[in-house]
C-alpha cells in the first residue's frame, strides 16, 4: 500500500505479522479475526447494493417465472421506442458533457488565477457543489420560474417588449440540454478544479522565462498536463447526465422520453405480459454503460496523476 | 444524477473541489491585463448563466398580488407564509430530515470503525473497502431501485408500520453517500497518523471503543463533519428513490405540488438550495487540513 503512513510503526503496519503486544492470547488467529471485524461493512453493502444488483442482472436475462432467456434483450433491441430512449439519453449526455466540460474548465480556471483563500473561490465551490449534486427536480423549477410561461424572462419580454416568445423548447430535448448543462458546469468545476490548482506556478515562470506567451504555454504545457483530467472529467459528466433521471422527470413528466424515464415507466404501470423484465434489461444495459465509461475513467485517472499531484 | 444526487464528483482526484484543498498557488504576481480581461469575461459569462435562474427564483416566489389600485404587480412572501399551510410538505420536509439524521448515524456507525480498522490492522483490505464505497458510482440509482423495490415490498408487507416508513430509505442513502463520506473521512485519516496515534492509545490501556470514540474521532472531525453535510445535502435532494419507491420525502412532494402551486414550489426549492449552500459554505471553512494548509501557506517563504 503506498499510502500507508510512512512512519507507520512495523508490528501494526502488517496483518500477518508474528505474534504483536496487543491481542494477547489471539496468537495466530489474530488475522482472521481482524478481517471479522470488516463483516458488518461486507454485510451492509452486499445486502442493498450487491444483492439489489444482482436481482437486476440475473431478472434481465430470465423471463416471467424466473427461466433463462434472452427474450428481454430481443425485444429491447426490437422496440423503436427503447432504443430511441437509449440515443436520446447518450446523445444528450454527450452534449452536455462538452459543453459542461468547456465552461466549467474555463471558470474552473477563473476561479483558481484568483486568490486560493479568497472569497469568490469559497463561493464558487460551495454554490457548484449545491447547484451540481443537491437536486434536480429543483433546478427544473429554477428554469420554469425563468423561461416557462409566466417565467422571468418570457414576463419581461412580454410586458416591456411586447414580444410573447415561445418558450415551448423548454420543455423538449433542447431545454433539457440547457437544464442539465446548468449542473454539468458547476460538476465540471468540483470536478477539474483540484486539476488546475496542481498546475504548478514554477511551470508558467518556465515557459514565460522561455519567451513562451498564454497560448504557448496553453498549447506546449498546460494543455498536455491538464489533458487527461480534462478527458476523465468528461467522462464523469457524461455517466453523470446519462444517469440522471429527477430534472427530466420534473420538467417532462408526460412520457417516457429518456432511458431513466423508460426504465421507471417499466416499473410503474403495467407492462405487457411477458416484458416483466424488459426494465431490467435496460436497467443492465445502463450499468453495462456506465461501468465500461467508469473503466475508462479509471485508465485515464491514472495517467492524468502522473503530473498533477 | 446531479439531477438526483449523484456522488459522481467524489470520484475526481481526492474527492473533488468539495474535499481537496487549495495548493498555495503563487500570490502577489504581475498578472498580464489579458489574462484579467479574459478572467472577469469568462466570470462574467458563466456565473451570470448560472446566477440567473437563480434570481428569477427569488423573483418569481416573491410576486404578490396585483394592486388593485394601482394595477401594479407586488412583492410579498405569501409563497414562503404559504409552505407552512401544506400539511403534505412539512411532513415531507420533516421526514427528509428525520432520514438525513438516520442517514448519518448508520453512515458513521458504518464507516469509521471500519475504516479505521483497515489503515490500522489490515491494510490490505483498503483498496477493498475503497472499491465498495466508490461502487454506487457505476451503478445508477434508478437501477438500485429497480433491484431494491423488491425487497422494500416485502419490508412494507412482512414488517408493518415499521417496513411501510420513509425512514427505511435511510438504508438506501447510506449506500448513496458512501462515495462522498468515503472520500472526506479518509482525508481526514491522511491527514493524521491513525497507526501511531491507536497504538499509543491502546498501550495506555485503552480498549478499540475508547481508542476510536476518544482518540479517533477527534482527531478526524473535519472529516466526519465534512461527510455528514455531504450526507445531510445528498438525502435533502435525493428524488429518484423515493419517488419510484412512492415515499413522500421533500423533493416529491415539490415535485408534485410543482403542478398545483408552482409558487410554493418555487419558494421551496429556493429556500432548500440557499441551506445546501450555508451547509457547504460553512464546511469549506472546516475541512479537514483546512487550518493546517492555512498555516502552512502562512509558513511558506514568500
């Protein structure tokens, strides 16, 4: 373990070791009974969060009374409308991860030229950490309160301009894009912010020492630094929106639009006999999704530590 | 999920903006006025986007009724006086906050010992109990629902009034808030030496309870304090579970009152979002290492 303590005394340090001051009388089943004491830990997680996706694994491959089969999958792929629920859900988490990644890396680094004990920096984190990952249902009302139809926005335009827009888009993919761009900035920020602060003042005296201007060292050592992190910070916002279900479901409730939404009008009304588990299906395909996505991640994290530390 | 929210930012290097700490970075340098001009556009811009539906919140929730004498549109706080005459929401707030204490005991109770107890006897198992916490990441919630809502209807038929409560979703959110918990308790254990200080404390006598209760946890609160607003926060505007599981928590009935009363709604969401924020603003001045990188930026020569 590389991250054990240095000056971590040698007897504590290893589970195996011989017989140590304390633990008296245990002798050599001293490091069994260290792992029982790891069990409630084991037990918790595997019963509501292994077990629970374990029901949805073995459910998506079996059919009504519990046979094997792979009907569920047949008909996922056959159905225009689960499929279409799938584009639409990675078509709109990869566009709000770009843009998300874009400006939350730009204010991302707003934030950290500014002073690390400061005032704007405290703020911004705390505002993207509530605005990121408090609630989404919320957020959605933020926007109807801006752009619905007795919104901000559309109120002034229309008492001070005369001008009735139609603010119908809020509630299509477009707006849905624009709401979740609005949580995928700030996660963009929580996310990259630690990136950019390692990007080492010594490395900007360097370049400029060099004769190298703002986009010399951008494009020659920023840029290459920061790369990785910016590319598995993207990855994160992109299962991030792929995931989300709350700020969809409060902005278009009718329908079953996105792949989140499919998957809870599956479990909430009655399904065709014989689709029982065509929910769990998608439901695998989701974490098939997100899991490869987070592998990815996991490659990537590694090699984006090798600088910024 | 930062729809619901997602503890997908723990994952980010030391758990993100939220728990890591500033670097010094280089202070009282000659910055180019390019380099300010763009800084103060880029602010500008993007906080703007993101202050505005913000302020149109605080707009829309104060309108009051219109003068009847002066046909001009008033400002009131009737929409906040009003959260209070909807029994459905106050027992939706106060189950949300009964669950975010649930939530933070059972996470607490389930993580420290277990976490101290891996850096301090088998280290080994770390990058195990680390895999775990970081788990919920690459399994959606609306999956862990999908697989859950099975057992909770056995809960809600086998167990009785007990089964059938809101407060039984304190169980799924601890699974929820593990990556975000995990993430703040261990940078609080890096940052002292757990190892030394537990071996000092038991050879004077003292028994694990004691060594965690008295020794530990002391040591580690800005950790623990961290974890437990992260946690608070993550229950307060956890949506998709409960609502799929048909309990009325804060962000359902919102959710649902949206339809009817979008003022209240709105007054609602207003009002939770600005208590995250204090609750997080206030961590940042207590994470853990907060006052020792403080001190060390001070220490550092110019």
């Amino acid at each position: 373990m590389t991250d054990t303590p240095a000056s971590m005394p040698a007897p504590s340090s290893s589970a195996t070791a011989g017989p140590a001051p304390r633990g008296a009388g245990q002798g050599r089943f001293k490091g069994a009974g260290n792992y029982l004491a790891l069990i409630p830990f084991h037990a918790y997680v595997g019963l509501f969060l292994i077990l629970p996706t374990l029901f949805v694994v073995v459910g998506a491959f079996s059919d009504g009374s519990g046979q094997f089969t792979l009907d569920n999958f047949r008909t996922m792929f056959t159905t225009d409308v689960f499929i279409e629920s799938f584009v639409k859900s990675l078509q709109l988490a990869a566009i709000t991860a770009l843009l998300g990644a874009v400006f939350g890396s730009l204010l991302a680094w707003a934030v950290v030229r500014g002073d690390p004990q400061g005032l704007l920096r405290q703020l911004v984190i705390a505002a993207s950490g509530v605005l990121a990952q408090f609630g989404g249902v919320m957020l959605a009302f933020a926007f109807l309160a801006t752009f619905g139809f007795n919104g901000l926005i559309t109120v002034i335009m229309k008492n001070s301009f005369g001008i009735r827009l139609d603010m119908s888009w809020l509630y299509s993919m477009t707006g849905l894009a624009i709401v979740y761009t609005y949580f995928q900035i700030p996660l963009m920020v929580i996310v990259f912010l630690p990136s950019l602060d390692g990007l080492r003042q010594e490395w900007y005296d360097a370049s400029a020492s060099l004769g190298g201007g703002a986009w010399s060292f951008w494009r020659n050592v920023g840029g290459p630094i920061l790369a990785p992190s910016f590319l598995g910070a993207l990855l994160l916002l992109f299962t991030n929106a792929f995931s989300a279900y709350a700020t969809a479901q409060a902005l278009i409730s009718q329908g079953c639009v996105l792949i989140t939404q499919q998957i809870a009008c599956q479990m909430s009304s009655e399904v065709v006999l014989g689709q029982e588990n065509v929910g769990k299906a998608m439901a695998f395909g989701m974490i098939v999704i997100v899991s490869g996505v987070m592998a990815v991640y996991a490659l990537v994290q590694r090699r984006a530590s090798r600088w910024v530390k | 999920m930062s729809a619901t929210p997602s503890p997908i930012g723990a994952l980010a290097p030391e758990g993100g903006a939220l728990i890591a700490r500033p670097k010094s970075a280089g202070k009282g340098r000659k910055v180019p006025v390019s380099q300010r001009v763009t800084r103060i556009a880029i602010l500008a811009i993007v906080l703007g986007y993101l202050i505005l539906p913000l302020l149109a919140m605080l707009e829309f929730s104060t309108r009051g009724d219109v003068d009847p004498v002066t046909k001009q549109a008033t400002r009131s706080l009737q929409s906040y006086a009003a959260i209070f005459s909807y029994p459905n929401l106050v027992d939706g707030i106060v189950a949300s906050l009964q669950i975010a204490v649930l939530t933070v005991v059972g996470m607490l109770l389930l993580l420290v010992p277990t976490m101290v107890w891996t850096v301090v006897r088998v280290p080994r198992m770390r990058r195990v109990v680390e895999f775990l916490c970081l788990l919920p990441l690459a399994i959606p919630a609306i999956v862990i629902v999908v697989g859950i809502a099975p057992i909770y209807r056995w809960m809600g038929q086998s167990l009785g009034a007990v089964g059938g409560s809101p407060l039984t979703l304190a169980f799924i959110d601890i699974i929820l808030v593990l990556p975000y918990s995990y993430r703040a308790i261990d940078a609080g254990l890096r940052a002292i030496d757990t190892a030394t200080l537990s071996d000092a404390a038991r050879s004077l006598g003292a028994g694990w309870p004691r060594t965690i209760l008295q020794v530990i946890v002391p040591n580690i609160r800005g950790g623990i304090l961290s974890a437990s607003v992260l946690a608070i926060a993550l229950v307060l505007g956890e949506f998709t579970i409960s609502s799929l599981l048909s309990f009325n928590t804060v962000q359902v009935v919102i959710y649902l009152l949206g339809k009817r009363d979008p003022f209240v709604s709105v007054a609602v969401s207003l009002a939770a979002l600005v208590f995250a924020f204090v609750l997080l603003f206030v961590i940042s001045r207590f994470a853990p290492g907060a006052d020792r990188r403080a001190q060390q930026t001070a220490e550092e020569p110019a």
